[in-house]
C-alpha cells in the first residue's frame, strides 16, 4: 500500500534540525547505549536486576506481567522484521506487500494493545499497593513514563496511517534509514518526508535506548545461563534423628 502525496512531518527537507535528529542523534543513543551497558556491567553488577516486587503482590502480576512481555516480544520480532529484513527480500520469498501490510497491521495492533495493556496494570499496581510504590524510585517513574510514551506513539502510528490515513509504507523510507544507520551512510532525506507519528516514535525509541543502561530494563540482556552448569549446594544437618519418611533423590544423607 502506497503512501499518500501529503504527510504532517517534523521537517519538509533535510536542514541542521534534520542532520542533528535523523544523523547526530541515532549514533549518541546507539554509544550511550553500548558504553552505558559496559559501564553498568562493570561498576554495578549487584544493581544488573528487574527488583522484582513479586514477594509484595501477586495477583495483578500475574496477569499484568505475561500480557506485557507477550506483547512487548511479538513487537520485537515485528520491528525486527519490518526493520532488518529489505521489502525486496519477502517479495522474493513470495509474501506480496498486501499480504504483508495485512498481517503486519493486524498482528501489530493486537501486540501493541496487549502490550500496552500489560504496562497499564503493572504501573497501576505500583500505584495503588503501598509496598511496592514504596520500592518504586524516579528512576522506574522516569523509565516507565518513556516506555509507554514509545508503546503509545507506535501504536498510534500505526492505527492513524492504516484507518485515518490512507496507508504509509514504512519499509520504503523508515527501514532504508535504520539500515542506513548500521552501514554508517545514514540518510535524513528517507526521514524527513516520514509522518509526524512514526517521526516522534523513532525519536522516542532513540531516547528510551540511551537510558536503557540505567534502568532496570538491563535485565532483558541476561539470562540465568549460569544456573545449568552451577554445582548442587551442600546442605548439611546436625539433626541425627532423620525420620521415617525416605529423603528425596538428590536430599541423601551425606554423612559426617
């Protein structure tokens, strides 16, 4: 689906403004977000940590925080392939621009709202349980307020260019340039011309990634590896009386 001839941008042609935001500022988020992780890593590995509130409240957990991360992950995987992968390549694979657009719109809005979703009970629950507001810093307030500032504006983006609008294909202007970036010939001209919402989405992802380092959202580049290779703990116990009922594999006596 082909764009319209008009579209509200931030600016109408390349300039200082768009050098500083589609050039400048895509390379500071993307080292801030690199040396800030190294950093991190180095100078705080006790803080490398979700803080997780669980022993404070559960019940809206439970349904505030799958709903989040489902959404947030087929995000992911959407944004990797819309952004990534070259239009060229899945019209080779046979999938045409229409059947695309379609699942991408359809599969993109569900994401969005469950993801969006999912953020709105876990902030409404730091809200409203005492215990876990008291352990909420400006930090997570600072971080959370970004997160759902990018969440909303993808979304609207999204909503606004394929019901409002008369359809954007983004894979023509806003994938060349992210692409770009990452070959070091970055080109503004493929930005300016983009629609205000996806411009402000773009801009609101850049800094959301600069201060990805400080935040609890570190914790999305681990994974508990460490555990499957990490040797048993030795319990050992001074009671001599072991009872009647035989110990579990692995809970043997160990002897003195």
């Amino acid at each position: 689906m082909t764009a319209p001839a008009q579209h509200v941008t931030l600016a109408a042609e390349t300039s200082t403004g768009g050098l500083l935001l589609w050039v400048v500022l895509p390379y500071v988020c993307l080292a801030v977000f690199v040396l800030g992780h190294i950093w991190r890593y180095r100078y705080d590995k006790f803080g490398w940590t979700t803080r997780s509130s669980q022993l404070y409240e559960r019940r809206l957990l439970r349904i505030g925080s799958p709903l989040f991360h489902f959404g947030i992950l087929v995000v992911l995987l959407g944004h990797i392939g819309g952004l990534v992968i070259p239009k060229s390549w899945t019209e080779a694979a046979g999938i045409s621009e229409h059947v695309y657009h379609i699942g991408a719109v359809f599969l993109g809005t569900i994401a969005g709202v469950c993801t969006l979703g999912g953020l709105t009970i876990l902030i409404y629950r730091r809200r409203t349980v005492g215990p876990v507001f008291s352990a909420t810093t400006r930090n997570d307030k600072a971080m959370y307020v970004s997160l759902t500032l990018t969440i909303a504006l993808g979304l609207a983006a999204t909503v606004a260019a394929n019901t409002v609008g008369g359809g954007y294909d983004y894979r023509e202007t806003i994938s060349p340039w992210f692409r770009s970036v990452f070959y070091f010939q970055p080109d503004p001209d493929l930005m300016t011309g983009a629609p205000v919402l996806f411009q402000l989405h773009a801009l609101s992802a850049l800094l959301l990634f600069a201060a990805w380092p400080f935040t609890r959202l570190v914790h999305m580049l681990t994974a508990p590896v460490g555990y499957l290779t990490r040797p048993y703990v030795v319990y050992r116990s001074r009671d001599t009386h072991l009872g009647a009922r035989a110990p579990r594999r692995g809970w043997e006596r160990s002897g003195t």
